[in-house]
C-alpha cells in the first residue's frame, strides 16, 4: 500500500468509525424500538464485509449508501440500501433506478448489495468523481 492508499484507507476507516458511532448515538437517544434501528445493522453488517469496508459510507434519511469518493458529490457505483419501517431492508439500484429486492435482515441486504458490486470496484478515492 503506498502513501496515498494509506490516506484513503484512513479516511474511509474514519468515516466508518464516526457513521456507526454517530447512528449508536442516536439510537441511544431515541429508544431501540425507533424505526431507525436498521440503519445501524446494515452499517454493521456492511462494515465487516472487506468489499464494501473499502467504501465511503454516508446515510442520507436513514439509508445507507457507499460511495468510491469520500466528497460530495458522491460517485455511487453500488446498491443502496433502506431500511424499512417493518424491520426488513429494500436494496435499490441508482442508474437505472431499481429495487433489487427486499429481504428479512441487514445481513442479507449487504449479500444482495455485494452480488451488485462491479468487477474492478476500488477503495475510495479521496476527492471528487473527476479528480478519482
């Protein structure tokens, strides 16, 4: 790994560390019976996969979406995922907009987004889309 893939690495690792910890705190705050309870699991299932560990994670009205830049805008070349209010988790397409399925757990929604990663998918670039 050379100087620039450890900085990357270290800011998608950062970026991990304070989305899971910013989620646990406010679930703490709101109850574990808050609907939002999914978005936790799907960061935590996601986070022990190694592919989409290499991603930015960002959540945006409680879904959780992994992108391969760490700025906005971000490049997302993976599903995302939304948790539901019934405790089950839709995964969703962006280009063309799809839903990919809807499954009982966060675990199997991480599955069905890693079955969707391209084949060339790379750690995080810091940056822009342009300056990847």
């Amino acid at each position: 790994m050379n100087v620039n893939e450890e900085t990357r690495a270290a800011v998608v690792e950062a970026q991990w560390a304070g989305t899971r910890r910013a989620w646990a705190d406010k679930l703490e705050r709101l109850g574990s019976e808050d609907w939002r309870t999914g978005t936790i699991e799907v960061l935590e299932a996601a986070y022990e996969d190694p592919i989409l560990r290499q991603l930015y994670p960002y959540t945006s009205h409680g879904h959780v979406n992994f992108s391969s830049t760490t700025r906005f805008p971000y490049e997302v070349a993976v599903p995302f995922v939304i948790p539901l209010p019934d405790g089950r988790f839709r995964v969703m397409r962006r280009d063309p907009s799809a839903e990919l399925g809807e499954v009982a757990t966060a675990g199997e929604a991480v599955t069905l987004v890693v079955t969707h990663v391209p084949p060339r998918l790379r750690l995080a670039a810091t940056g822009l889309p342009m300056e990847a």
